[in-house]
C-alpha cells in the first residue's frame, strides 16, 4: 500500500480479515509491518489453505477498503 500505515490499530483483531462468497469470516491470527520507499507491507496468516474449497475472498481491512480475490 502506498503510504506509511504507523497505527497498529489500522490491522488489530476486526480490522483485518477474508470473507469468502459463502459469507465465512477467517481473522488473522498475527501480522507484521514494514516500511520500505515509503510503502507499507503487510504480512500475515489466515486459517485457510488451498485446499479449502473456495473460488472467491475478499479482503478487508477497515480503515483501508476492500479488495476481491479469485483462484
């Protein structure tokens, strides 16, 4: 993302999460955020692999807005 996101409450707990095109929320359990050429990276774990059934997510992260993501 371009710009520097400093606030950790920008990814905490309801902030951050996958919801996939039957409506299931997976949290992250954890994060970690650098900063490089003014960007912010954000790296994380989700409770959902590619073995799970799911064609469509969306990612969201409150403060931000919201990205769709397809297979």
């Amino acid at each position: 993302m371009d710009g520097k996101y400093e606030d950790e409450n920008t990814f905490c707990g309801e902030n951050m999460k996958l919801i996939d095109e039957n409506g299931e929320e997976y949290k992250c359990d954890g994060y970690n955020v650098n900063i490089k050429d003014n960007k912010t990276i954000i790296s994380t774990n989700f409770p959902l692999s590619n073995f799970d059934n799911v064609d469509k997510l969306k990612l969201i992260i409150a403060s931000i807005g919201e990205v769709e993501l397809e297979k």
